[in-house]
C-alpha cells in the first residue's frame, strides 16, 4: 500500500481494500462449509467430530469481525475520498 506524502492513503489504493474484505469474506464463508461438511462425515464425540467442531467455531469468531471490519474499510474509503476532494480544491 503507497502511502502519499502526508502519510494517508490514496484513493487509487482503496479499491484492492475493498476487494481484499470481499475476498476474506469468501474464504470464510468457504472455510466454514468444508469444515461444515468434514464434520458431517464424522461419528459424534470423536477426535475428528470435535476437531472440525473447533475450526467451525474459530471460523465463526472470526466472522463475526467481518462488521467491524467492513465498517472500518468504509470508513477509510469515505475519509479517503474527502481528503482526496478537499486536497483538490486547493
């Protein structure tokens, strides 16, 4: 990520956060079903059954930061694109 002079973030350097989060989002999604359906083949109680079961709930933490998240690379576009347009008037 190429920082300007003053330090921000540059506008042409948004777009690939916004892909980055949409991708994560993906592979947690994609993560929880394989993990979802490794545990379906598993006899209860097992090594493997409670494996698979602490993967689902790690994934599942981790997901539920996925708001938060989003919340911050909006946030970053929206102050980005101001200080883009008030840079510009000058």
């Amino acid at each position: 990520m190429k920082l300007s002079k003053k330090g921000a973030v540059g506008v042409n350097t948004l777009l690939p956060l916004g892909i980055l989060f949409v991708v994560v989002a993906i592979a947690f999604g994609l993560g929880a079903q394989v993990l979802g359906e490794i545990q379906d083949d598993q006899v209860a109680d097992t090594y493997e059954y409670n494996a698979s079961q602490s993967g689902l709930q790690a994934v599942d933490e981790l997901a539920g930061w996925l708001p938060t998240i989003g919340l911050v690379v909006a946030a970053a576009i929206i102050i980005g694109v101001v200080i883009t347009f008030l840079a510009a008037r000058r």
